[in-house]
C-alpha cells in the first residue's frame, strides 16, 4: 500500500506578509493610471516690461542717427549769437570805412578815383571776413549740435542695454520660478509611483534566509482506500495499542 504524499508550501515570513498584501494592494490601481502631463508643462516666461520698454526705445533711436539729427539739438539762441556778433562786425566795417572817408577828405582826395578803389577794396575784404565769420559760428554751432546728438544717442543706447539686462534678469528670475513650479508638479503627479519605487526596491532587497519562512503541509488522502479500510485500519490500529498496555486480557 502507497505511503501518503506530503505537500509543503514555503510562504513568505508571516512579518513581511503585511507589507507585500499592502504594496500589491497600492501597486494595483497604478498600472493603468494616467500621468496628467499637462500639470508639468513647460512654460516659457514672458518677456518683461523693462525689455519691452529698452525694445520701444530702441526703436525711436533712428531719428538720432540720421543726416538732419543734429537739427533738434541746435541751440535756440544760436541765430541770435550769430547776428549779434554779426551787427558787431557790420558796425565795426562801417566804422572803417568812414575813417577810410574821412581820411580821404583830410587829404582832399574824396571821390577820386584812388579813394574809390581804397573803399572797394576795403568793402570786398569786409564781405570776405564777415561771409567767414558766419560759416565759423555756423560751423560751430553744427559741431555742436552734433556733440549733442552723439551724447544723447550713448545715453540712450547705455539706458536702453541697462534697461535690457535688468528686464533678462527679472525675465530669468521668473523662469526660474515657472520652472521650479512644473518640477514640484511632476513630483506630485509622480509621487505614488515613486513612493511604491522605493518600498518595492526595499523588498526586493530582502535577502534569502534573513527572516524565517513558514512551511505549511497537508497529506493528501491514499487513492484507492475506502472509509471502512481506514476505519478498520484505526481499529486494528487501536487494538494493536490496547493489546501492548494490557488492556484487553
């Protein structure tokens, strides 16, 4: 008669039971879950307002470079210079030329024909050196203006390159905080994922032998035995015991 077959089941250490049923339990409803990646999008940051400022202002900086720039920066009181010093100049020709007149009457040569060429020469040579003096205070005055102009456009391409650093900065500082913001949200939407990670690798790093395992047996019935063979077999199997006490006799 076949002896009776033993079945064992090594089953994990009753202490770890816990958190597998818990971890399979959390893992579970993940495996199908959606990531929400619009929570985590990238965001470019807007331009700010001193960039837009500096590009507007940029803009405008073409009137400074031009041929006829230096016209807004001519002094209001130029002209007035100039023809001031320019009746200066008419006052002093025409004392001049009066003193050329009177020396010509002292001499008795007034109206020949000497004096006439002496006051022409004299009148020509005034002309000359007053059309000079204008086109030299002219002259200065356009030198000026453009000295002016010059200055005003470094002033305004200085502001506008500060104007541009500050507004990158405060442009990059936002970022900066659009990003932080996306990376905080995908650690959210990824967390569980994470959490279950770490816990699984844990487990995983469980080696053999460290906790007890626990082995559950059960005999499997012989095939072929019916309930009166086993329960004779007790019987006969009692008898056997009660004969060697001394039971029966």
């Amino acid at each position: 008669m076949a002896e009776p077959t033993t079945i064992s089941q090594i089953l994990p250490a009753p202490v770890l039971e816990g958190s597998l049923t818990a971890f399979l339990k959390k893992l579970d409803p993940l495996i199908g879950q959606q990531i929400n990646t619009g929570a985590y999008a990238p965001t470019i940051a807007a331009e700010s307002q001193l960039q837009q400022d500096a590009r507007t202002a940029a803009g405008g900086l073409g009137s400074l470079t031009g041929a006829q720039a230096y016209q807004d920066y001519m002094s209001p009181y130029q002209q007035e210079v100039i023809d001031t010093t320019l009746s200066e100049f008419d006052r002093n020709a025409a004392m001049q030329s009066q003193g050329l007149r009177d020396s010509a009457i002292q001499a008795g040569a007034y109206g020949g024909g000497r004096e006439g060429v002496q006051r022409a020469l004299y009148q020509e040579r005034s002309d000359l050196g007053r059309a000079g003096l204008q086109a030299q205070l002219q002259a200065q005055s356009f030198q000026q203006a453009q000295a002016a102009a010059a200055q005003d456009l470094a002033a305004r391409q200085g502001l506008g390159t500060y104007q541009t650093q500050l507004g990158q900065a405060g442009q990059a500082q936002t970022q900066a905080g659009l990003d932080a913001a996306a990376a905080t949200a995908r650690e959210a939407e990824f967390e569980p994922f994470t959490r279950l990670g770490l816990v699984g690798q844990q487990l995983a790093q469980v080696q053999p032998g460290a906790f007890p395992t626990q082995t559950v047996g059960y005999q499997q019935p012989q095939a072929g035995v019916s309930p009166l063979q086993t329960a004779l077999g007790v019987g006969t199997g009692i008898a056997s015991i009660g004969s060697k006490l001394g039971l029966f006799g």
